[in-house]
C-alpha cells in the first residue's frame, strides 16, 4: 500500500476529502500526526514529518528556490498518480515557516526514544539547506531550533552539521568529541556514529531509499575526520 493509502486508512473516519482532506489537515492542525503516534508504520510518519518540515525548512530564508524544491523530490520518488497530493501538501506548507515548531515538538514526541530517526529528518532538512551551497542565517536559526526541539544538544548539531557543510571542517567537531579525548573515547565514538549511520540500520528504520545516499555521505565524512584525528594523535586503528 502507498503512504498515501496508509494516510487514508489512518483517518479513516475523521476527515472529509480522503487522503488530500488528512494531509492538508497535517499541514495546518497536525491531528493526523497524533493519530499516527500510536502503533504507526516509521516510514509513514517519517514521511509526514519530512514533508512539512522540508517545505518550511526551504522558506526559512525567505524564498523557495527550484533548487530546494528539486533536493526534496529527490528525496522522495512517487508514482507519477501521488505526485499531486505531495506537491499539494508541499505547497501548502511552504506558505511561510509558522507552525514549525509545534510540528517538530510532535514529531520530537513520536521518535522520543529513536533519536537516529530524528537525526535522520535532520540530515534530510540540511540537504535542503545547502542545495545552493550557503547556509543561510534564517536556515541555521530554523535546523538550530528543530535540533533543540527533537533533544540535540549544541555539540550535538555542531557535529551533524559539520557532516553536511566539510569544507574546512574540524574532525573533533564531525565526531562530537573534545580535543583531549583519549584513544579509547575515540574510537568509541567512531564505532557507535558507524553503527547508527550505517545503510543497513538506515533501511531498518524504515526511511525512504534516498537517505541510504546520505548514510554513504555522512560515513564518508566521519571517517575522514576519524583518519585526520588518529594521525594527530599517532594512533593507529
């Protein structure tokens, strides 16, 4: 069944319009989020919360570009019969930035005890982000609150953001780890940020297949920064 069906069978009973009169109900009152909580497919909440807040994410500089637009229908490849309601729901979210932070406060909710899914929405939020290549003042603030709604502390999303913008990014800061870490801190860091950002647990969680490119970035970067600090330090692997 799409996620558009799941979406329908989810409100069954409470909205008028079918699928489109839930999602656009999604987008405004939120209701279909807290209807979901409960016993939801992950990769159907997952989608919702990345949907409104990948629209509001590219107003959050004051203008949508085609660019942004382009990196969020990469991120998610419907058939050409859905395509309408995500584009509807988009649109209708991008509007203006309003509201953002009750929907993150839900979603935040939801994943509570599954914070790789909230890194997850994140990691998809700075693709956005940085379709031109800048971050923009008004997109750091908006993924600086997300963050700090879905639990990141600073550290933390100093540490998801250096995965995405590296150009002359500290290694300490891509691992999250201070400069005096020992070998044994180290390298447990890097084991768990592998683990949790591995593909396979990616897949398992249930998020839509683009973000298995993202994993393979983010994996990317974190062994570059594990290779640059073990060299400073004289460590071998």
């Amino acid at each position: 069944m799409s996620i558009w069906g799941k979406l329908s069978d989810a409100v069954s009973g409470i909205f008028v319009g079918g699928p489109i009169g839930a999602l656009v109900n999604a987008v405004s009152g939120l209701f279909l989020v807290e209807r979901l909580e409960e016993g939801a497919d992950p990769g159907t909440v997952f989608t919702i919360a990345v949907i409104a807040l990948s629209a509001k994410m590219a107003m959050a500089d004051g203008v949508v570009t085609d660019d942004e637009v382009e990196v969020f229908k990469s991120l998610f490849r419907v058939a050409p019969a859905e395509e309408a309601h995500v584009n509807r729901v988009f649109n209708l979210a991008r509007r203006d930035t309003a509201g953002f932070e009750t929907y993150a406060r839900q979603i935040a909710k939801i994943f509570a005890d599954r914070p790789a899914m909230l890194e997850d929405i994140l990691d998809g939020l700075f693709q956005i982000a940085k379709a031109d290549n800048v971050l923009h003042p008004g997109e750091l603030a908006f993924l600086q609150r997300v963050a700090e709604i879905f639990g990141f502390a600073p550290n933390e999303f100093r540490r998801i953001r250096a995965t995405h913008f590296r150009d002359a990014a500290d290694p300490y800061v891509v691992l999250g780890i201070g400069y005096d870490a020992n070998e044994d801190e180290i390298k447990r860091t890097y084991r768990l940020l592998v683990r949790e950002n591995h593909p396979d647990r990616m897949i398992g969680r249930g998020v839509p297949a683009k973000y298995v490119k993202l994993a393979t970035e983010k994996l990317v970067a974190i062994n570059e920064a594990y290779a640059q600090v073990l060299e400073e330090k004289g460590l071998t692997r």
